[in-house]
C-alpha cells in the first residue's frame, strides 16, 4: 500500500465538495461528471457552455496541481490494454445507465440524502470490489 | 435571479472555475491515480481507505451545504434548481451501477479522474476516456430508442 495521508485525501475531499456546492449554489445543477458529459453528447442549445467549461476544468485542474507541485500527478495505471477498453466502456455504458458516478451519486446524490444515489454509491463500490477480488483470484491483480 | 444575458455568461465561467476545483481535489487526494482507487476497492489485501477518507471530506461539505443552498428559492445564476426527483430503485439504477463498478474496479478511473489524469499524458488514460465517451454514447443511442429500452 501507498502512504496513507489522510490531511490530503480529508482536504482533497473538501475541495470537490465545494466545487459541488459552488455550482449548485450559482448554476443551480448536479456536479455529476457522467452526466455533464452525457449533455455534451447530445447537445441543447442554451445548454453547452457550462457543460463544456466544467469538462475542460477538470483537466485544468490538473494542470494547476502540476503547477503547485512542480512534480507528476502521480498516476500508476492498474490494467492491460484490452482491460482497459473494456473498463472504459463499461464504465461509459454503466454510468449512462444508472445515472450517475461516483460524483453525482457519491458525492452530490449522498449529499442531498438522495435514496437512489446511496444505493447505486453502495452496489457499485461492492461490485467494484467483488471485480478487484475477482481480478485477484484470476491471478489478472496489477494493483497494489 | 440575474439578469439574463449577464447569467449567460457567467455560468460557463462559474462551470469552469467549479471544474477547476473539482480537477485539483482529485490531484490532491490522489483520486487520479488507479492504484489508489483499486487499493481501496482491494479488501483483501493492503486496503488503503484513502478514498473513504476523500467521501467523507467531500460529504462533510456537500451534506450541510446542499442543505443550506436548497432552501433558497433558486441559484443565484439560474431560473431554478436542477435536481434529480425521482425515488424508485429501478433496474437501469441497479444494473447501471453493477457495470459501472466492474469498470470501476478493473481501471481504477471513474469519470472525474479520468478527464483530470489526461494531463499525466499516459495513453492508457486517452484510450479509457475514448472507450468510455463510446460506452456512453452506445447506451445513450439505444435509450433514444423506444424497442431497445428495457424500462
């Protein structure tokens, strides 16, 4: 296991909920990623640029913490290719379908003790976890 | 609420700088990193409760503040508040959310993430974003239509 720095996992977590809040504060809206990108999929006029904004911050965001640390992003990738197509569109579908990820659901939907995003935040962490014991017992574990 | 034309544009603005934020708590909390994320998902072996950690951090925001922010008659830039009302734990949520975790816990990159670590310029992370941006439209495509929805 890595070092565990819960200041920065508790501080990075009060970031994203304040970004949650801001944008339900002043735009009145979910800060669900699958979602946002879902509305860029099939575009409303009137309805792009927020959407469009909020996605390519996210990899700003990225680049002002490159910029605060002078370092990498620290990103250790845990799948072979073909895992990682499948990953990707499972997540894509899976996301579409239930509406909502881990921040609309876990993060927004919780916070407004939303019934339907706990449960969906619950089966998808333990299916996440039946995967990695799956990935684990089929020898396929290139995580920790 | 704001002035039309004035609300226009800010709310791309206010969805930017929110993404902004959004995009650096994950660096900071190491979100963007897969082996974090399935070191949470791994009960079995050296569990790392990082990403609990990162919920309750954000929860202890969002969880006071939506309640706050709720009971105001709308959002400050918007004619009203855009939020989800529906309470039924229907199929689409279930099944939605079991696909969802399976790609979770094979990649380790939910969406957020994802976009964010496109900066850490790794293929892999262009080739999950692609895979997952088609995933979401072949479903959004059958749901437009009405023989191939399962509701």
């Amino acid at each position: 296991m890595e070092t565990f720095n819960p200041l920065a996992a508790f501080g990075g977590g009060v970031l994203i909920g304040g970004a949650a809040l801001l944008l339900m504060l002043v735009n009145g809206r979910v800060a669900g990623i699958s979602g946002i990108l879902g509305g860029l999929l099939s575009p409303r006029p009137g309805d792009i640029a927020w959407r469009a904004g909020f996605i390519a911050g996210l990899p700003g965001g990225g680049l002002v913490f490159l910029w605060l640390h002078e370092g990498s992003l620290g990103v250790s990738l845990v799948a072979s290719w073909p895992q990682t197509v499948l990953a990707g569109l499972l997540v894509g579908f899976g996301t579409r379908m239930g509406s909502g990820c881990t921040s609309g659901h876990g993060v927004c939907g919780i916070g407004r003790l939303s019934r339907r995003s706990l449960v969906a935040t619950l089966v998808f962490i333990a299916t996440g976890m039946a995967t990695v014991l799956a990935l684990r017992l089929l020898g396929l574990f290139h995580g920790g | 609420m704001a002035d039309n034309r004035f609300a226009r544009l800010l709310e791309p603005g206010v969805g930017a700088f929110s993404g902004v934020l959004f995009g650096l708590g994950l660096g900071i909390s190491e979100m963007v990193n897969p082996a974090r994320v399935v070191g949470f998902l791994d009960i079995t072996g050296n569990w790392d409760p990082t990403l609990g950690v990162v919920m309750l951090g954000a929860l202890a925001v969002t969880i006071p503040g939506f309640r706050l922010v709720l009971r105001r008659n709308g959002p400050l830039l918007a004619a009203k508040f855009n939020v989800p009302t529906r309470t039924e734990l229907d199929r689409p949520l279930l099944l939605g959310a079991v696909l969802f975790g399976v790609g979770w816990g094979l990649g380790g990159f939910c969406p957020g993430p994802a976009l964010t670590a496109l900066v850490s310029g790794h293929p892999e992370v262009f080739v999950f974003v692609g895979a997952m941006l088609l995933g979401a439209w072949i479903h959004d495509r059958a749901a437009d239509r009405p023989t191939l929805t399962r509701r």
